[in-house]
C-alpha cells in the first residue's frame, strides 16, 4: 500500500494504530514546491506522534484558495514528493477548502498546523479538543516559504530579461 491513500483507507489504518495505544497525528496544506521549511515542519509533526496523516489540497482547492496559477506542483507530484519523506506515513488529497471532513472522519490525537495560524482559526480545532486531542502550532522557519522561493524566481527572471534586454 502507498502512503496516498483514500480517506476510508485512512480511517482503517488508524483504527489499527489506535488499537495497538497508537497516537494519530493530522496536518494538512497545500505543500506546493516542498522546502526545508516544509520539511522540517513535518518532521516536528511527527515527533508529536506514533502516526503522522497529511491532508494534502487538490489541485481545485489549490486554484480556489491561492488563485490560477496555483499550484505550481501538480498534486500528484507533491504526494510523490510527500510519500518520498519517512516522517509522513498517509497522505489523503481532499477537495475541500478545509479539512474538516478529514479530521472529523479521522479524528486525530493532536491537530498540528503552524504558528502563523492564530489558535482560533485553526479549522477543526474544536472536533480535536472535544475527542480529548490537542492541537500544536509548531513556529515556522524564517524565510522559508514557497511564496519567497516564487518571489526570488521572478527577480531572477526579471533581471536575466533585463541583462538580455
């Protein structure tokens, strides 16, 4: 079985690990062009537990958030890149705007999302406390943003078109 796998198939597999007194951790993004941020960001998600899923934004999600030229990475590929890292166990690709339904269905031990997100407006924070769970903000890594690695593509090209210019 690959690390992407269907929510049903999520729901089976943590159902396993919890009875076997396993501790399910959840996030979620959009993780479009991974970097050491990401990464490292995953890595103290999993730290936090037994099992770490990763509700990971469809490609229409991506558009109805961020915007039209969102993603840069097709879906596919940011799981493929996702499954390549051993901190992430599952992987479940959602439609939605949130991942509501994700963490209601899996109902994690701890919600983990990072810092940049203020307590309230972490979706899904209350199912997690009502179930008993937890919810972590783990703090970013400074600069480290696909929207900065963008930022510095286009300077790049703009000064290689002017130098051409």
């Amino acid at each position: 079985m690959g690390k992407a796998v269907s929510l049903k198939k999520a729901i089976e597999e943590t159902g396993k690990l919890r009875r076997r007194g396993k501790k399910i951790v959840f996030t979620n993004g959009c993780f479009d062009i991974i970097h050491a941020g990401h990464v490292r960001y995953l890595k103290k998600a999993r730290s936090m537990g037994d099992c770490l899923i990763v509700g990971l934004n469809s490609d229409p999600s991506i558009r109805a958030i961020k915007g039209d030229l969102r993603p840069i990475v097709p879906e596919k590929e940011r799981a493929e890149v996702l499954s390549a890292l051993s901190c992430v166990d599952y992987i479940v690709v959602f439609n939605e705007a949130t991942p509501i339904k994700l963490i209601a269905a899996i109902r994690p031990d701890v919600l983990a999302k990072g810092a940049d997100w203020a307590s309230r407006a972490i979706v899904g924070a209350d199912v997690v406390k009502a179930a008993g769970g937890r919810v972590a903000r783990i703090p970013l890594v400074k600069g480290k943003s696909t929207t900065n690695i963008i930022k510095k593509i286009l300077t790049i090209h703009k000064a290689d078109v002017e130098k051409k210019g």
